[in-house]
C-alpha cells in the first residue's frame, strides 16, 4: 500500500509539474499532458528504485528518454491523429516523425529527464524515506 501511494503521488506530482510547464512556455496545455507527464515522471521514480539508483545518471537519462519519446510518439498518433485534438504538430520540425516527435524536442525531454530523474531521487529519500541516491556520470 505504501508504494502505491507513492506511485500516486509522484505521478500526479509529474502530471501537475509537466501541465505547469507547459502553460508557462507554451501559454496552453491539454488534460492528456497531465497524464503523459505524470507517467514519465512515474517511469523516471520507478526505475530508480528498480536499479536502487545504481546506474550511471547518463544510462537513466538514456532509459527515461526512450520512454518519454515513446510515451509521446504513442499518445500522439492517438490524441492527435486518431482522436483529432491537436495537442502539437512537429511537422515543421527537423528530423521528425509524422509531426509526432522530433529530434530537437527529443534532446530538450532529454534535459527534462534529468532534472526530473534527480527530483525524484530527492523526492525518495526526503519524502519517502529511501536510501539516498548517490548519482554519479560514469
């Protein structure tokens, strides 16, 4: 029960941190955003803890990357292909994919992904009472 509480707060914590972000930057948000962010935040707790937060930070940030870059080409192609609600369009983008995702905002999620992946070790130990992660580069 402990864990699914945590599991609960951190993803709402991601979905209302990410849904802020973008408010901020881009002046709108949907409620699949809130979701979305909520489960990448979700992902970069869980597989800290899964790994005790062991693995070299550069080796988490490429984990959680390739989940937030599947979670957004996934929730594309159903929110704004299939159900028509055109949340974003990367068409006009380089290197992208069916306007779905792009490399530019492939590298800017990368920089979020750390950020977030550091968050959630603090949030672990200080909210949780984990062991204190020891993130090292290499």
């Amino acid at each position: 029960m402990k864990r699914m509480i945590e599991y609960l707060f951190v993803w709402t914590l991601g979905g209302c941190l990410y849904y802020g972000l973008e408010l901020t930057f881009r002046n709108y948000s949907h409620w699949t955003m809130f979701v979305l962010g909520g489960t990448c935040f979700w992902f970069f707790y869980a597989q800290g803890l899964w790994t005790e937060w062991k693995d070299p930070l550069w080796r988490q940030v490429l984990r959680c990357s390739l989940f937030v870059t599947a979670g957004e080409f996934t929730t594309g192609i159903i929110v704004n292909k299939l159900l028509g609600y055109q949340v974003w369009d990367y068409s006009d983008q380089p290197l992208q994919l069916f306007g779905q995702i792009c490399v530019p905002f492939i590298i800017i999620f990368s920089g979020l992904s750390a950020l977030g992946i550091l968050l959630c070790g603090g949030i672990s130990h200080w909210i949780f009472g984990e062991k204190m992660p020891h993130f090292h580069v290499l």
